[in-house]
C-alpha cells in the first residue's frame, strides 16, 4: 500500500540531521581550505624592481629584503612594506597638475598662499617652484617621521621664502635663479638629514617667477621703463665708444706729430749750431778765406733763385736812376 512508503517523523529528522552532518563536514573543509590559502597569501610576498622590502615582525624592524618574491611568517606575524627608492617623487608650490602628457592639465585652484613672497627690496613676486626628491633611507622614512612629504612641503617653503627674500626683484626675475635653485637644494637637504627623513633631494627649480596680477600692468610699464633707460644708456655708450676713441686718436697723432715736429727742430738746430760752430773754428784759422767763401756760398745759393739780376756800379753815389728802370729808361 502506498500508505506504507510514507516517510515517519523518525525518517525525516535521521536525513535531515544526515544532511547537516555532510554540509558541517564541507563548512569545515571549506574553511580549512581558506585558511591554507589565507596562509599561503600572507606566506608569500613580492617586491617591485623598483622597491625594497621593510620587514617587521610584530610591528619591529627586522631588515630588508630585495625585489622578487619572499617568505615571512604569516597571519600577521611578519609584514612587508615595500618602499620605492628607484622613483623621483616631485612636490609642487604654487600649483598643482592634475593630469601629465602631451596636454598637461592643472588646477584651476589659486594656491597663493604658496606661491606670494616678498623679495630683499620690498616687491612681491609670485613664485612657483618644484622640488624633486627620492627615498634614499626606506627605515627612517617609516620609523623616524610620521609625515615625511608634509615635511619637505613645509621645509621647502620656509628655505624658499627666506632665499627670495636674500635678493632683490629683479636678481629673482633674471640673473640669481640657478643659484636660488642650488642654495634651496643644499639647505633643504640640511635640515631633512637633521630631521632623519630618509629622503634625498634631486634638484629644486623655479618654474614660474612673476609679479602678482593686480600688479602686474604697473610692473610692466616699470620694466619698460628700465629698458628704455638701459637703451638711452647704450645708445650713450655707442656715441661715447665712437667719439672718445676718435678723439683719442686724433689727440695722440697730434702729439706725435708735435714730436716729431720738435726732435726735427731740435735735430736741426743742434746741426746749424755744431756747423755754425765748425765754420767758427774755421774762421779762426782763416778770417779772409772763410768770409770769402762763405760769401760765395751765399751767393750761389740765392742768385739762382733771383728772377732779374741787376748791376751796379760801386761808383753810383744814388739809386734815382734806377727808379725808371722797368720803362727802359725812356722820359
């Protein structure tokens, strides 16, 4: 009878506790299944190429370990940290990219609390700078200091500050940027390796130098100005390089020609003296002959330079007749 075949209250409670027994038998494989793999995660770790591995072992430092995979004692009781000490991290002031490439993109956001400084002379430049820098000690990095990038932000901006106010504004718009750049490296290292960071500055550089925007027409037209000057002084100094070595020149010609004038004179004078002199002597000897031939001397000299020659008789007492000469002689 079919009556027969139905299951009592007895059946069902024997399959069901049957079945409970067979799903607590997988539960409990189940979960011992998530436990060795849970084991075997945390057994097995990997480091970075481009990383070291900070091992603690319940919450000590126990040492390092090199990039590839490693063992520790699981379930928390060693933990690996990698650090990446191979990576140039970069902390900007007075800006903020948020996006890389070939189309950067910044925050439209003012950061002028960043970025305003007051310079030796008084002026107020906006300044923008970056300051790049690699993990050099991953230990001190995690056990020396709780916030190392907020120290270097504040570390930056406070060296920064007191480099641009060393200077005056126009050392800082032009000539005095590299050695800002190199003086806030070396001092912020200082301090940083004062403070145990762990951190290596690579290089500080300032991007962007400008006068604040309401100022800034104003400062335009102060710099046009200083140029118009700087051009009147080269334009100045040109006419100047051009005349004064003229002048010079013309001047030291004139002295040598004054010279040369003068040792000729003197040259010539000490000849007339020295022949006046042998003449003398010779005169000395011989007062006739020497006048005789002086007079001839002369005389050779100076009649061929006369156009007409006229002669007179030693015996003519006046020169009246000579006076019509020119007319012949005729009445």
């Amino acid at each position: 009878m079919e009556w027969q075949n139905i299951p009592t209250p007895d059946d069902i409670i024997d399959a069901g506790k049957k079945k409970l027994g067979d799903l607590r038998g997988f539960l409990i494989w189940g979960f011992i299944v998530v436990i060795i793999l849970l084991a075997i995660k945390s057994l097995v770790y990997s480091i970075g190429p481009d990383e070291v591995g900070v091992i603690q072992r319940f919450g000590k430092y126990i040492g390092l370990s090199s990039p590839g995979l490693h063992m520790k004692l699981p379930f928390g009781i060693d933990r690996a940290t990698p650090v990446k000490v191979e990576k140039v991290f970069k902390e900007e002031f007075g800006f903020r990219t948020l996006q890389s490439g070939v189309r950067t993109s910044y925050s439209a956001g003012d950061f002028w609390d960043e970025s305003l400084m007051l310079t030796g002379d008084l002026n107020i430049l906006d300044v923008r700078w970056i300051v790049q820098f690699k993990i050099k000690d991953p230990v001190k990095l995690l056990f020396a200091t709780r916030n190392p990038r907020d120290n270097i932000h504040d570390i930056s901006e406070v060296i920064m500050r007191r480099l641009v106010g060393d200077y005056s504004v126009d050392e800082v718009l032009t000539t005095k940027r590299e050695e800002i750049d190199h003086l806030a490296q070396l001092e912020i290292q200082k301090i940083l390796d004062n403070y145990n960071v762990g951190m290596h500055i690579v290089t500080v550089k300032l991007l962007d130098v400008n006068p604040p925007e309401r100022v800034k027409p104003a400062f335009n037209e102060v710099n046009e100005a200083k140029q118009e000057k700087e051009k009147m002084i080269n334009q100045a100094w040109e006419a100047y390089n051009k005349i004064i070595p003229r002048a010079r020149g013309e001047a030291e010609k004139t002295i040598r020609e004054s010279e040369g004038y003068s040792t000729d004179r003197i040259n010539r004078a000490r000849g007339e003296s020295e022949r006046f002199l042998a003449a003398l002597a010779e005169y000395k000897k011989a007062p006739e002959v020497t006048k005789k031939r002086l007079y001839l001397e002369t005389m050779n000299n100076v009649l061929p330079r006369a156009k007409e020659k006229y002669i007179i008789d030693s015996e003519q007492k006046s020169i009246l007749p000579l006076l019509d000469i020119q007319k012949g002689g005729q009445p």
